[in-house]
C-alpha cells in the first residue's frame, strides 16, 4: 500500500512556518527592503550601543540608498558601527570608500581622521614590520596637509612623532645589531648610514657613541701593521661624538679611551 505524502508535506510546512513565527524583529528588519524602515532602525541599533547589527543594516542601506541624499550619512556610519565594534580593517576600508564618494561630504574631516586612527590602531611596534607604519604616515600628512587646524589635528601631529620616533628606533636598533653580533665594521657603516638617511634621528647621540665604540673596537681587534690607521678613524669619530655632545653620560668612557690611543701613538 502507498505511503500518503500529505503527513509529510504538513509537516513541512509547520515546520516553515514555526519558523517564520520564531524570527526577530531585527531577522525581519534584514530581510525587509523598506529602506526607511531599515534606516530608522539601523540608528536605534547604533544608538543602543549594538553595533554589530546596526552595521549589518548600514551594509544593507548602502545599497538601498546609492544615489539618494542618504549615502552620505549611510556610509559614514557603516564605518563608524565596524569602528565601534573594533573591526578596524573593515572600518577603515569604509571610510576610505566615504572619501572617494564624498571627499567634500558633510562627515569628510572626521571620515578622514577615523580612516588614520584604524591605521594607527594596525601599526606594530618597532620590531616587526613597519609598513603599516608607513601608512599611517602618509595618510597623517594627507589629513595635516588638508585640515592643519583641524578638530583632531594636534593628535594627528602627535602621532606622527609617536610613529616617526618608532621608525628612528627601527632604524637604530637594526644598525646596534651589528654591533652586538660584533662585527664592528660593519656597524659603523650602518650606523652612520642611518644618519646618512635621517641626520635628525632621535638616537642620534647614541648612534655617534656606537659609531666611536664599533671603530674603537675594530682597531683595537686588528692586527699590528693596521691598528695606527684604524684608531685614527677612532679619532676622528671620538671628536666628532664630544663635538656634538660635549656634557654627554657617554663621555668619561670615550674620554678614557681615547686617551689610551693617545698615549699609544
């Protein structure tokens, strides 16, 4: 005897529309296409501090509402929910879409500002990779450039020094590795390379001193028929070290050796 399907199919539809019955006003919001609607509601979300959900529904607008006085705002608060919600990668890519939309917009200054905090916020310390340092850099000069009394430009500046500074130590420690690896000819090339590349490092005193200690070294490790030539670059570097800094703590130590060469010599 065959089975009747009619059980089945009931249940089926129950089961649909149990379902149905079960979703949320927000599930329903998200499904609806009344642009108003999702509107209203994707501000009450975001002022209610849900900003996971109050983006959802922005994403959404930001279809609904291309080409309506709406996108403006629409976009501006996309990237202000995933901003809000710590999602800064998604954040920052909103808010860069907002300025090519809307470079003179209504919300650009701030987009602009919130655009750099989201690449600031991805930036690594000195160590690690610093091209998202880079970043942050031209972008807060961007933002320097078009708004230099702007609401939020003495943080701007600030950070430019913090991430400035963060590129000085990169760029001291790497050349203090050869130093500790002591290969001293080496790295008195690249510490004075760094201030080849950047005379106003904020290291500077440091990288004098190592500079006078790495040729120091390197003489004192060579042999006989070399050292006299080599600890007159030694010389050299000692007087340029007490030339800059004349009261410096480095000083005594240089001091001591220096007079060690000239009683040798």
């Amino acid at each position: 005897m065959k089975r009747s399907t009619l059980p089945f199919a009931l249940a089926v539809l129950l089961v649909f529309f149990g379902l149905s019955a079960c979703k949320t006003e927000y599930d329903q919001i998200v499904e609806s296409s009344d642009a108003d609607l999702k509107y209203e509601a994707a501000f009450k979300y975001f002022n209610a501090g849900k900003y996971s959900r109050s983006a959802a529904l922005f994403e959404s607008l930001s279809l609904l509402t291309n080409g309506t006085p709406r996108y403006d705002t629409v976009l501006y608060y996309l990237g202000l929910s995933n901003y809000s919600y710590k999602d800064y990668y998604t954040a920052e890519t909103n808010f860069s879409q907002y300025l090519t939309y809307f470079p003179q917009g209504s919300f650009a200054e701030t987009a602009q500002f919130m655009r750099i905090d989201c690449l600031y916020r991805a930036t690594l310390r000195y160590e690690l990779d610093q091209t998202p340092t880079y970043t942050a850099i031209t972008a807060i000069g961007e933002y320097l450039r078009e708004y230099p009394e702007g609401a939020n430009s003495d943080i701007a500046r600030h950070r430019l020094q913090e991430l400035g500074d963060r590129l000085d130590r990169k760029a001291y420690e790497n050349a203090r590795l050869y130093y500790r690896m002591e290969d001293y000819k080496a790295a008195r090339v690249a510490l004075k390379n760094v201030l080849k590349d950047d005379a106003d490092n904020i290291y500077r005193e440091d990288i004098l001193y190592y500079t006078a200690m790495a040729s120091y070294k390197y003489a004192d490790m060579s042999v006989a028929s070399k050292k006299k030539e080599r600890f007159l670059v030694f010389q050299d570097d000692y007087l340029n070290f007490i030339g800059e800094y004349p009261e410096s703590g480095y000083r005594k130590e240089l001091d001591g050796l220096y007079n060690k060469v000239k009683e040798k010599n």
